[in-house]
C-alpha cells in the first residue's frame, strides 16, 4: 500500500475544515475554500479534507465507481475507518463524481419519520461552482434567496428542484471543485432561476 498524507497537523486542519463545512451546510450556496486539504490521486483537495474531516469508523462510506481503485480504499480505511459498502442504501456518506448514474438517487436513505437523520450526505465533485445556468435557493441560513450556478449534471439539478421526499427527509449535497466547496442541504428549497 502507498500510504498517502493527511492533513499536515490532523487536529488543526480537520477543525479548520470543519468550521468551513458548517458553514457551507448553515449557509446554502455559499463557496467556501478549504486550503489544508490534502492532494490525493482522483480526489480534488475540497473532497480530500471533507472526507477526512466528515468520514469516521461508524459512517459507512460509498464510493462510486472512479472512487473504487484499492489504493484510495486502503488510504480512507487507514485515515478514517469508514467501512466501505457497495450498496448506496446502506451509506452515511457517498464520493460521487458528476456523471454517476442518475438511479442512484433512488437507492440513497433518505431517513424515516422517527429517525431523518439516518439520511446520506453525499459529496459530488462537479467540474466548476460557477458559470451554469443559476438556481435560486430558499430557505433555512438564506435571508431572503441566493442563486448558485454550480456545473451540476442534469439528474442531481432535477432532484434538486423536485426533492421527491418532503423534508425532514432527504438528501444532503456537498459540492466540490478543486479547494472549493458549497453545500445544498436538504433543508434549501432549489429552483430554476
């Protein structure tokens, strides 16, 4: 196994992140830059330090299949624990890139009434955070509406405006591009601008 690096100091860097993922989550659309994050081979930075920071031994994890090589595998197992699963309907967390295919919405758990938080989060690198056609965003941490233009595929752009699950339950997004990340949670109502 080629052992890859972690953040430079684990403690500092993961709070780091953390802080700029909270804020991404409380305040939907808004970039964040997470400048720690680790370089590792298929990952962009963002994604790396999210999935330090996020990932543990009791979230299982699933990886799509550009995500799949053994040597990613053994470098989240080592840094973080995650069991690893080939089944979405049994992850916490989900690495997915933009072109995953758009069934795979359906199989993620969204939560139950009793228990919603049992909802996965997935992260999706996309391309670029900005230059598509915008949506407007509503909702919880926005004062009135923010508009993104993150390059998202069609099915997650889809999903996104229809929310087939009435909140509480849900879906999480987190999108990455290089050192950025912004986040659409499942509390944001999205719309075509």
């Amino acid at each position: 196994m080629t052992l890859l690096t972690g953040f430079s100091d684990p403690v500092s860097g993961a709070q780091r992140a953390f802080r700029q993922i909270l804020k991404a989550m409380s305040e939907p659309g808004t970039q964040v830059e997470l400048i720690d994050g680790p370089v590792w081979p298929f990952l962009s930075p963002a994604m790396c330090a999210a999935l330090l920071t996020l990932v543990d031994h009791d979230t299982p994890l699933y990886l799509a299949a550009p995500f799949a090589g053994e040597q990613l595998k053994e470098n989240l197992r080592f840094h973080t624990g995650a069991p690893l699963v080939d089944r979405a309907a049994r992850a916490a967390f989900a690495l997915l890139d933009r072109d995953f295919p758009a069934v795979l919405l359906d199989e993620f758990a969204v939560g139950s009434g009793e228990c919603p938080h049992r909802s996965a989060t997935l992260i999706v690198d996309v391309p670029a955070l900005t230059g598509a056609p915008p949506l407007t965003l509503r909702g919880p941490g926005i004062e009135s509406r923010r508009q993104t233009a993150a390059a998202l595929s069609p099915a997650v752009r889809d999903y996104l405006c229809r929310r087939p699950v009435s909140f509480p339950l849900g879906l999480d997004f987190i999108f990455t591009c290089g050192r950025q990340l912004l986040a659409i949670p499942r509390t944001t109502h999205v719309e075509v601008d």
